[in-house]
C-alpha cells in the first residue's frame, strides 16, 4: 500500500497500555504516525481517538490515529536501567542539596566521593548542581556538612514513572488530555 503521497508531518499518536494508562509519561510515549499506522494494520492497537487528517491512497481513506491503547498489556520490568536520565528522573531534575532546578547546572554527586571508595551507583550518585558538586569537592558528606534531600535508591519502574508525571511534554494534543493527569493527582 503506498501512502506517502499525502503523508502528512508529525501528527504522533499517544500510546497506551491495554489499561489505558501511556506506556511511558517521560518521555511520554509517542509514535510516529507511521509506526501506529502500522500497529493498527497488524492488529496490536485499537484507534481509542483520531486526528482530522487522513492518508490517502487510491483504494483507501483512513483517518490518522491521535491514540492507540495495545491490545496486549506490556508489564514495565521491575528494575529501571541505571542511566543519567533515570537518575534525573528519580531526583526530579532538583539538585539534592540546594533544591535547584536549572537543567542547564545538573550534573552528578557521588554521595561518598570516588577518592573514598564510593561506587557509580543508584545508592551512591544523586543529581547535583555544578555548583554544590564543586563545594563538596572529594569530602564526604559530613566533612561538607552536605547531605542529598533523599536518600538515593534505586527507583521502581513505577516510581519513575510517577516522577515523569511532573514534566509535561511541551505539546499535548487535545485528544491525549483524557488520558493524562500532569496536574489533578500530582503531589503537592
Ligand atoms: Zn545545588
């Protein structure tokens, strides 16, 4: 089926899980248009809402899906892997010791310094701004009288998931907006 001739730009399709909840808040779970497109032809999404645009081809019409939920629900492992974003994630993009939030200062803190024996671990790395990590220097928290406001752990699947939650995507389709709640069952 060739349907590049009215191939229109972006027009991302939201995808859920078979519970309806997205796949993924951060990132939040998006597909091309041709991927969904192609999930639905092969019969592993349902269209739950759709765009005004269509494709077109000589011998078909259909609207472009805005969401689809899998049919089979994907269950999140248990275990997130252990990655710079992951752990920005976890410590909500805040630096753990001065509460900062400017994304451009992050970087890492290992808890009990590198020089100390201290791991490149969930347990030992928090989000720091460049700021505190120079203040804190090699010593160790209580030399610096520098403690992170949480203590690091590795985070759930879920966790992080929650912790997503708090950073809306710059664009969200108004379709998407049922199945989002960035702002009626945050935290405080
Ligand atoms: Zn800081």
């Amino acid at each position: 089926m060739q349907m590049t001739a009215h191939a229109p730009d972006g027009c991302p399709a939201l995808v859920l899980n078979a519970d309806y909840r997205p796949l993924s808040y951060f990132p939040l779970s998006l597909w091309s248009w041709q991927d969904a497109l192609k999930a639905v032809f092969l019969d592993r999404v349902e269209v739950v809402a759709e765009y005004e645009r269509e494709v077109r081809s000589p011998s078909f019409k259909m609207k472009l899906p805005s969401v689809v939920s899998l049919k089979t629900y994907v269950r999140h492992s248990r275990s997130p892997a252990f990655t710079r974003f992951n752990v920005f994630l976890r410590d909500s993009f805040t630096c753990q010791y001065c509460g900062s939030t400017e994304r451009d200062l992050l970087t890492f803190d290992h808890v009990v310094p590198r020089s100390k024996g201290g791991r490149t671990t969930w347990e030992n790395i928090v989000a720091a701004c460049s700021p505190c990590n120079l203040r804190k220097g090699g010593r160790m928290p209580r030399e610096a009288r520098m403690f992170p406001a949480r203590t690091p752990a590795r985070p759930t699947m879920f966790e992080l998931n929650e912790r997503g939650r708090a950073f809306p995507p710059n664009y969200l389709h108004e379709s998407w907006r049922d199945f989002l709640y960035w702002d009626s069952e945050l935290e405080p």
